[in-house]
C-alpha cells in the first residue's frame, strides 16, 4: 500500500439537494467521497473505503481522517471501523429474558391453566 496523500475535505450539494461533507478525490484521479450530511460526525477512527478508478488502479481512502492510498489487487478489503471491541458475556439476568424461556414458561403456565381448571 502506498501513501498517496491527504484528501481535502470540501462542503458539497449532493443529487437531492442537501449540503453534505465530502473527501475530494480529483487530485488523485477519483471523484468526491460524501461521507453525510454536514453536522454528523466523520467515521469512525480506522474505516477504510475503497474507489476502483477506470485505469484499474483501487485507491483505499482512510474516511476518518482523509489518508489516500494506493493498494494492490491482491490486498486485504476495507475495514469498517476498529476491530475487535469487549467480548459479550452472558449475565445471569439475561436468561429469563430471552424468547425460548419465556415462551416455555407461557406454555407451562397455560397447560396448568387449562388442565388445572377440569380436576377440580
């Protein structure tokens, strides 16, 4: 991957009339890159876009901080965002929570109501 450069962020009007941010791509052959409209924030640190031009070179653009590289065929995909993050642990209270628990003990209480009701 070789470092191009640094993409200048530009204030644009996109196809439906609104003001959007955007990653200038000219300078290095590609087009505008919106990334949305003007007050919401950029991506998160680390999302990696990528914009094949005509020539067939793959431009990989860092959407978070405007960083434009020039990448190979044969490289890794884009990312969205940091990878990895905490590791989701089940918590006791979850249990009772969950749709297979609760439809069993619908199921266990309507048979003890239907049931129940003709022994006595």
């Amino acid at each position: 991957m070789n470092a191009l450069g640094q993409a200048k962020l530009v204030q644009t009007t996109n196809s439906t009339g609104a003001v959007v941010k955007a990653w200038d791509l000219r300078p290095f052959g590609g087009n505008l890159l919106e990334l949305g409209l003007v007050n919401t924030p950029l991506p998160p640190a680390g999302t990696m876009v990528d914009r094949t031009l005509p020539g067939g070179r793959i431009l990989r653009i860092d959407a978070s901080s405007g960083g434009v590289f020039e990448v190979s065929a044969t490289a890794a995909p884009p990312t969205i965002g940091p990878t990895g993050g905490p590791i989701m642990r089940p918590s006791a209270g979850n249990a009772m929570r969950s749709p297979t628990t609760l439809a069993i003990l619908a199921g266990l209480f309507f048979a003890w109501w239907k049931w129940g009701r003709k022994r006595r």
